[in-house]
C-alpha cells in the first residue's frame, strides 16, 4: 500500500482512507452499471437514489429536523456569500454581520455590495484573535438576518455556541467545522459549508435551510442565483456535480459508522487537546495565536519566537511527511488543520515532531 502524508492542509483536505478506498473498489463499475457514477445521467435512477441517500443522511445524523431542505449547489461557500444577501435582503433591511475574522469579512463585503449591512459585534480588537461574546450581538433596526462564521478558518476561532435571536433568520458559514460536531439544526434558518475540508471534494456546497425560507425568491434574480430554483427541483435544476456528492454520502456513512456526531466530536476533542497541551506545555517554545477560550477544535494556530524558526518549522517537517501546516499568508505563523478525516495518530505524530524540534532548537 502507498504511503499517505500526515496531511493537515485547510481545504480542499484529508478524506477518510476508508472513503477513499471504498471509491476506488466502486470506481470503474458503480452498483454493476458498467460505468462510473461520473459517467451516468444524473436523471437515471442510480444516481438519483445516491442524491437522496446523501440528502436523508445529512439530516438523519442531525437527528431529523422537520422543515429543513438538503441543497448541493456549486460556487463554493463563496457564491453563497452573495446569494444570501440576494435572497434574503429586502427594501429597508439591513443584513446583519458579526465580524470574526477573514471569512465573516469576505460575507459581509458582499452583502456591501448588494444593499445595507450592519456590522451587529465584531472582535477587530483583538485582531481577531478572540470571538466576541454572545451577549455582545446587538442587531440593527429592520434586521433581514444575522451572518455568523461558526470557525474561522484562518484566525483559528470556533464559537462553543449561538445566539437566540428570536424570529430573525440565523445564517452560519460553517465550511469548516460543519458535522464536526452535534449542533441543533433548529437554531438555524440556514447553515451552509464548501464541501472540501469536512464533507468530500470540492465543487459541492452543502445549504441546509428552512423550506418556507427558500420556497420563494426574488424574480429579477438570475435563475441559477435563487435558493427557489434548487429547492423546488431537488437540486437538479441543472447537472449537479453528481461524484462530489456521492463522495458526500460516503464520508456521511463513515461518519455514521463511527458513532455519528457525538462519536466525531469526541474524536476531535482529543487531537485538538493533544495539540494544544503540546503548545501550551512548552514553556513558550510555542504559543497559541488565539485566546483559550476563542480556540478552534479544527484549526490550531500557533506561533514560534521568529519567523527563521518558523520556516525552519516548516522546512523539517515537510522532510518527515508533514504536508500543509504553514500558516495562512494573510496571518503568518503555523496552523495545523485537523477536519474530522485527519487521524488521531496524525495529530500523535505531529506533537511528537513538536517535541523532537523543540529539543534541537530550543
Ligand atoms: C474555505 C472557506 C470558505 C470558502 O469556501 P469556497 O468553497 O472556497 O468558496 C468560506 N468560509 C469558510 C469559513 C471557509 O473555511
């Protein structure tokens, strides 16, 4: 068997090898078509049964949640960036934002550019490397939504949990922590993630939304941006892109398989844990870039006492088999991405590199 990197790149990311492999066996001849999935009609019955097994999956592991609808669309998480405020920002409304870094920041210049925003709490002053506090989200008069980012995947944030803002829709950017974890789709309005750090390839973007949201969008919007297009046709109104979504449905199995959301989320807790005691228990040879309580269970930023030592970081860690812990450029430093397909023993491997390099160069 080849030999697989201990791969810690921030998306597109690790895919459970089993997934991986499993794909492989079905390959050249799926469910004995004689064809590959990639190859078939996406109006057949095969791909079809593949399409709602995906949809029902996703909503089975959040425990069934009534009113909501399964999107695949394409775009990336960035499209959804602009179809929100499309959709969902009337006359008179504004769109609120919480700003957390990055991602919430490429949101919000998008709504800027389709009506009136409102930023509702933002944590710029620290740079971003804490999460403001729930009770610090003040929405404007005439909210259309509020706009959060669950994980920032740059800065290296997670918010532990949501704010209850009553009848006004709560929209979540979680592309990198979705299934990461339970979470109560009810919360929600919307929940929306790219495909590629903790579901499947790129090319595919998850929406879970509240029907009576989506049922209905504006007429003068471009066919292809309305969420009703998608809704009313089950995403097939055009050819979805039908391998990354049967790559969807078996990491949903693989996650099923070991024990669902809570099973996953324990899982996480560990590697998280076990790399930031390695960090935190170095007498400051590493520093964490983010407030304790702000830190993200998918991706650990860290820092060493130069930018030299960093690169050095770098440079040895690629020799031993480490792919893809160089910080984002934007941000500098290291940072370690850990989606639920990354294995413990990955992240075992990686504080034990910690330790070996602290000891050479400390
Ligand atoms: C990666 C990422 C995006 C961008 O996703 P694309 O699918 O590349 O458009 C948006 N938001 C968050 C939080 C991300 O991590």
């Amino acid at each position: 068997m080849s030999k697989r990197a201990y791969n810690f790149n921030a998306g597109p990311a690790a895919l459970p090898l089993e997934v991986l492999e499993r794909a492989q066996a079905e390959f050249v001849d799926f469910r004995e078509s004689g064809m590959s999935i990639m190859e078939m009609s996406h109006r057949g019955a095969i791909y079809e049964s593949v399409h709602n097994e995906a949809q029902e999956r996703m909503l089975s592991l959040l425990g069934n949640p009534s009113g909501y609808k399964v999107l695949f669309l394409q775009g990336g998480a960035s499209t959804q960036f602009a179809m929100i405020p499309m959709n969902f920002l009337g006359e008179g409304q504004q769109a609120n934002y919480v700003m957390t870094g990055s991602w919430a920041g490429k949101a919000l210049k998008e709504a800027q550019l389709i009506g009136k925003t409102h930023v509702a709490a933002t944590s710029e002053a620290s740079k971003y490397m804490d999460l403001p506090r729930l009770d610090d989200i003040k929405l404007s008069d005439h909210p259309a939504y509020l706009h959060m980012t669950s994980n920032e995947t740059i800065e290296g944030t997670q918010f532990k949990a949501f704010p209850d803002i009553g009848s006004v829709p709560l929209i979540c950017d979680m592309s990198s922590d979705i299934l990461s974890r339970p979470f109560d789709l009810n919360q929600f309005a919307m929940v929306y993630a790219g495909a590629q750090k903790n579901l499947g390839p790129s090319g595919v973007t998850v929406v879970l939304a509240r029907e009576e949201l989506i049922s209905e969008s504006p007429k003068h919007l471009p066919t292809m941006l309305r969420y009703s297009t998608h809704s009313g046709n089950n995403s097939l109104y055009n050819t979805p892109p039908s391998f990354g979504i049967y790559m969807i449905n078996e990491v949903l199995k693989w996650i099923e398989e070991r024990g669902g959301l809570q099973g996953i989320e324990e899982s996480n807790r560990k590697k998280a844990e076990l790399i930031y005691d390695a960090i935190d228990g170095s007498e400051g040879f590493y520093s964490g870039c983010v407030n304790p309580d702000s830190r993200s269970h998918m991706n650990v930023t860290f820092r060493l006492a130069s930018e030299e030592l960093e690169k050095a970081f770098i440079k040895a860690s690629e020799q031993e088999g480490f792919v893809g812990l160089k910080g984002h450029r934007s941000v500098g430093g290291l940072r370690a991405s850990i989606y639920n397909a990354v294995p413990y023993e990955s992240c075992k491997a990686l504080v034990d590199f910690m330790a070996h390099f602290k000891q050479q160069n400390a």
